[in-house]
C-alpha cells in the first residue's frame, strides 16, 4: 500500500481507539459504570463523571499527545532514535521548575486559579528549554548518540537532586511534589485540560510549519543547508515546541517516562513518512498510549488506583531495553 | 572559452584547529565536469564543501560570477545541488520522499509539491534506476541502491551547478558507468559538474582534473593532456601508471 495511503489508515484508527478509550475512560472509576448511566438524574454521579473522570481523561489524551509529539520532535530534531523528553533532561528540568514555582506561589497541584497553573506551566517550559540546552552544551553537540544520553542523563540526575533541595527548603510542597514525581492524572481538571490543548495547538503548528527541517536533516547537517534551510532559527523553534509540549504536559499530570519514546517507534513500525505526518501521528500514538495506561492504572488495583506514571516506567522502561537489544543484534549482523 | 562556474581566490579553510587547505586558486568552467583526486587527507572533501559555502573558509568564492556569501541561501539552493558522502542516512523516509527533498528549494513554504516537482522527481529516480523501490525506505535497500536514490536527490534539483563527493561509493560496475552517462548528459545539457573521486579510471574521463595533494593543488589540466597524467602518477608515489585502452585513459597499478 502507498504510505501515504497507510498514514491515513493509521491516523483513522488512532482517533478511532481515542474515541472508544475516552468513552471507556468515564465509565472506569471507583463508583463503576453506574455513575455514566445515573448521571442524567443524580448530581453527585453527574459531578463524577463530568468534573472528575471525564477531564481526567481527556487530560491523559492531551498529556500523550504533547509528549507523543515532543518525543518525535526531539528524534527528529537530535537525529536520534532514542532521544525522548525524558532522556534529554528536559521532563527533569520541568519538574524543577514545576517545583520552584510551588515553593515561590505555595500552591499545590490542586490549586485551581488559572494565574498559578499558568505560573506552574510557564516555569515548567523555561524548566525544560534550559534542561535541553544545558544536556546540548554538555554533549557539545547533537552527532555523539551515547555523549548526547549520558549528557541528558546527567542533567536529569542533577536537576533532580536540585528538585530534592527545593522540596527539603519548603516541605509544605512534599505532599503535592510526591504525586508529581510519581507521575499522575488525578488532578488534572478542565483549567489543566484547557491549557494542553492549547499548547498542543501551539506545538503542533510550530512542529508542523518547521517538518521540513526536520526531514531535510535526515539527509544530514551539509545537505539541509545545501537545500536553502535557515537551519539554526528553525532549531530554535523546534526546541520551543519540545519544550512548551513537555512543559506543559509534565505541570499537570508530573513525570510520565516512555510515552514519548515509545510512540514515534511505535508509528514508525507501522509506516514511514515525512515529519509532517509522522509528528502528527505519534502525537495521536503517544495521546492512545497513555489514555490506554491511564484507564490500566485505574483500573487494575480497583477501588485503589496506581499512579499512571509508574506504569508506564515500568513498560515504557521494558520496551527500551528490547529496543536497544534489537539494535544491537541488528548492528552486530551487519 | 566558457565562462566561470565556480572561482575560489586564496582560499584557506580549518576543521577545529587543523589547518586543511592552504591557499588555494581554482577556476572550474562552466557546462564542464571537473573531477578532483588526490591521496587521502589531501582535503579534497573540504574543498568541495568550501566550494558549496558548507565550511567556513578565508578568501573569495564565486558561483557562476556572483559572490557566493551574496547569494541568498535558497537561491543558491537553486543554482548548486550537493551530494556528499556517509551524511545522514534517513533510513526511516520513503524513496520517493528523499528524492521530493530536492525539490525543497522550488517549493514555496508548506506548499504541497507541483506537478512539475512529481514529474522531476520521477525522472531523477528513473535515470537512476531508482523508480522501481520508489515506495520502499531507505533502511530496506542495499548501500548501492541507496546511493542510486540519494544521486537522484541530488539530480531533482535541476540545479545549473552539481557538486558530487564520493558519488560512486557502492555503486556496481554497470550503474557506475550508468553514472558516467548521466554526468556527460548533464554536461552536455549546459551543466556544470565537480566531483572528488577515488576510482582515478573514471575520473580521467571527466573534462578536466583537479589534482590534490597536502591540502594545495598541485595540477589543473586537461584530462587527456599528458602533463596531467605525469603529475596523477607523480601525487600517487608512482604506483599507479595511466595507460590508453581502446581510446580511454585508464589508471592501472605499477606491478
């Protein structure tokens, strides 16, 4: 089948399986399915579903949709298959800056006033655009793969142990920041849902508008240039647009590893295009990933529930030890 | 006389703190092909780049009697088409897709490509032999097959100037010489092309020859002049001897 042709396909049935998650999502909660169907006549069971489960949902949706699209970005972008959000840095560098706004605003993840999370959001941007620049300086450099993830690994240890620091100075944030490192949807409301969408809006104009960069770095550095590309101001909106999508998505739902890792892979062994398709499908990938995880985490200790971000360590961190074990026997066989 | 393709005055280039080339004079003629050999290390890649504005290097450069730091990026983009060698390998893009990359310089912002875009890109891949896989990533082909689409890149272009590095890397006896034609058609066509070769027999059938050693040019001539072929032997320690076969001049090794 034409690629193009099979991207479509792909891009049905992803929104296809967001559909059935997200109805399958506010029918999974402690009080079960009832609540859906007494929803009409009871207002407690109507509050659940409406102010509880259903922008929890969609907030998982739109959370792996950010970070679907800031990993295909950051492949993309650092020409490396296992660049993510998280292992460049930058999801540490959120969490930091999530962290110092929390101990400057004293306010908890529940704080419910749009200036505080936009407070929390915008700290958590600038958070992850130094983390992904300190990770480049350390490596000095994109073309070192192993350099470019021990640097990202380094500064994600260092900036999380800055992160401890912040906590043990104001421990009136300890409980919240728990919750937050662990990485979960349980306070992600309408105000939080309504921000994603509109960084996923902003990031994936931005992604798309500059996809071009990215497919003519494929070719290499001295290519891209010879084809006329202004190389180092679409870096700089690359780097934005992975930071504002990891920013924004780890000030509302904390720290979930391995979705936007897994879902650009996930896409590309499905089909390979451009990065205009390809961006926009792991967008969708990453946001059916970790709704699926989501609905798994509520679900599987029901009534209690696990947070949402050690699941997806725990799979996410499985499927990059085979991925790595793939290509090393592949690179062995050659 | 043709006219000046690509002129280089003093040029002097360093990759770090190495010093690569040192002042160097080059005048390549226009519908020409020039092929540059040399030993390894000569910096035959670095001139190459230097001459595409890909490396920064001190003296003056010109592309087809402009300045080249004058040109705006995308229309030189349009004038001079590179294709180098072990750069990125997008593994994970169509065929057909790297090829339509070519076309980036012809295409407005976010436009979608035009027919004639299509109707480039097909006859690039189709001089190349490439059409066939056109659907096929780049990760599922051998390296010749690779190499064929990554010239057909190059070739969708259409640019009036093509500067090639290392263009025969894995490619076959029988789609080397397919290569060879395709250059002389594009020279005859009033293209301009210049490429470093390691294969010294199909560099000499290119017009004429730079020839590299140490980071300077030690000889710019003719290929069928017989100054050039004592100066190929001379820069190769004489373990190479250029001979005629059949009308062609060929390198053999001195046994």
């Amino acid at each position: 089948m034409n690629p193009h042709r099979r991207a479509l396909w792909c891009a049905l049935w992803l929104l296809f399986a967001s559909v059935a998650l997200l109805l399958c999502g506010v029918g999974v909660g402690s009080t079960g399915f009832e609540s859906v169907l007494r929803m009409w006549d009871e207002p407690v069971a109507r509050q659940i579903v409406w102010d509880i489960r259903l922008p929890r949902t969609l907030g998982a949706w739109l959370a792996g949709a950010l970070l679907g699209l800031a990993g295909a970005v950051a492949q993309g972008l650092f020409r490396n298959p296992l660049a993510d959000p998280y292992l460049l840095g930058s999801a540490s560098g959120a969490a930091l800056g999530g962290a110092v706004a929390m101990a400057l605003f004293g306010t908890s993840p529940l704080a419910a006033q749009w200036f505080t999370r936009l407070g929390v959001t915008g700290m958590a941007f600038i958070g992850a655009a130094g983390a992904v620049g300190l990770t480049l300086v350390l490596a000095k450099g994109v073309q070192h793969t192993l350099r470019l993830l021990l640097a990202g690994v380094i500064v994600g240890v260092v900036l999380g142990a800055l992160r401890d620091l912040v906590e043990l100075a104001s421990p009136d944030i300890l409980q919240s920041m728990q919750s937050f490192t662990l990485g979960t949807t349980s306070f992600v409301g309408w105000m939080a849902c309504a921000l994603m969408a509109a960084a996923w809006g902003v990031c994936s104009v931005l992604a798309w508008v500059l996809a071009r960069a990215l497919d003519g770095l494929t070719l290499g550095e001295a290519t891209a240039a010879s084809l006329g590309l202004p190389l180092a101001p679409m870096r700089v909106g690359l780097v934005a647009a992975l930071a504002l999508a990891t920013g924004t998505a780890v000030a509302q739902t904390g720290l979930i590893a391995f979705v936007g890792l897994a879902a650009p892979h996930l896409v590309r062994s499905i089909v390979r295009v451009t990065h205009e398709r390809h961006i926009v499908l792991s967008s969708l990938m990453g946001a059916v990933l970790l709704l699926a995880a989501d609905i798994l985490a509520r679900w599987v200790l029901a009534p209690q529930e696990l947070p949402v971000g050690v699941l997806t360590a725990a799979l996410g961190g499985t499927y990059l030890l085979w991925l790595m074990h793939r290509r090393t026997s592949q690179s062995s066989a050659l | 006389m043709n006219s000046i393709a690509v002129s280089a005055r003093q040029i002097s280039a360093s990759i770090g703190k190495h010093p690569i080339l040192h002042g160097i004079d080059l005048q390549l003629p226009e519908a020409r092909w020039t092929s540059i050999v040399g030993p390894n290390g000569a910096g035959k890649s670095t001139l190459l780049k230097v001459l595409a504005g890909l490396l920064p290097a001190q003296g003056d450069l010109a592309l087809l009697g402009r300045p080249l730091h004058a040109i705006p990026a995308r229309e030189r983009a349009l004038l001079l088409a590179w294709l180098g060698q072990n750069e990125g390998s997008a593994d994970d893009l169509a065929s057909y897709d790297v090829a339509m990359l070519g076309r980036l310089p012809h295409q407005p912002w976010l436009a979608p490509p035009a027919a004639a875009d299509h109707a480039a890109v097909e006859q690039a891949l189709r001089t190349t032999q490439a059409w066939d896989w056109r659907d096929r990533p780049l990760a599922q082909l051998s390296g010749g097959e690779r190499q064929r689409v990554l010239l057909a890149r190059a070739l969708a272009v259409q640019a009036r100037v093509l500067l090639m590095d290392e263009p025969l890397a894995n490619l076959d006896p029988p789609h080397q010489t397919d290569w060879l034609h395709t250059v002389r058609a594009l020279v005859a066509g009033g293209g301009t092309v210049v490429s470093v070769l390691h294969e010294v027999s199909i560099a000499l059938q290119a017009d004429d020859m730079v020839i590299m050693d140490a980071g300077r040019v030690v000889h710019h001539g003719a290929c069928r002049d017989g100054a050039t072929h004592a100066a190929l032997e001379q820069v190769f320690g004489r373990r190479i001897q250029v001979r005629q076969i059949d009308g062609m001049w060929m390198a053999l090794p001195r046994v």
